[in-house]
C-alpha cells in the first residue's frame, strides 16, 4: 500500500516562508497526479496546489509554488510571505489525475502542521 509522509511544517513569522515535503512509497510515483491541501481549525479541508505527473502545476495562489522530483518520488510546496490566516494542518494526496477535488485523491499522508505568527 502506499504511504505518503510530510514533513517540512513548523512555526514561522508572517512574511516567512517555509518548504514542504512529501514522499511517496509507491514505485509508480512518476504516474500519479499530487496535491496538496490544508485544513484550519473549524473549517473544511481546502484545495491548495496540484501537480501533474508530467509536471504541469494548478496554485491558485501566487505565494505558493508546487514542484516534484520523481527521482526522489517527492513532492514540494514551497510557500512565501505566509500569513496568519495560512495557519493549518497541511496535507499531500496521490491520485490517477490532477483536480482539486479531494474525492479524486486515493491515499493522503498525515499532514503537517503549519503555524504562522503575526
């Protein structure tokens, strides 16, 4: 089964930046599509960035950039001038295409947390 680890999350001062990290188990890690996402206290899990297996990326946001190293089966949020209200628990997800739907993700990891300070 694949498995998918974060790391990279921590404490930071509005205006930061901070470089998320997922790797993935899977030997087929070049052929899925990844996404990121986060979740804040009281809300829904929300969209954050996607990346096709090819490299293709959909940020709505321009302070956050999505890259991958398939080499490494790892894939990166790079994420500049953070503000509090990006305050979450950040996740990745694997799946058969790029979408910002999570119901189209099959195997998520288990998030880390990313707290911004004003």
């Amino acid at each position: 089964q694949v498995q998918l680890v974060e790391s990279g999350g921590g404490l930071v001062q509005a205006g930061g930046s901070l470089r998320l990290s997922c790797v993935a188990s899977s030997r087929a890690f070049s052929n899925y599509g990844m996404g990121w996402f986060r979740q804040a206290p009281g809300k829904e899990r929300e969209f954050v960035a996607a990346i096709s297996p090819t490299g293709g990326t959909y940020v709505p946001d321009s302070r956050f950039t999505v890259s991958r190293d398939n080499t490494k089966k790892t894939v990166y949020l790079q994420m500049n001038s953070l503000k509090p209200e990006d305050t979450a628990v950040y996740y990745c997800a694997l799946g058969p295409v790029v979408s910002r739907d999570e119901r189209t993700y099959t195997t998520w990891g288990q998030g880390t947390q990313v707290t911004v300070s004003s």
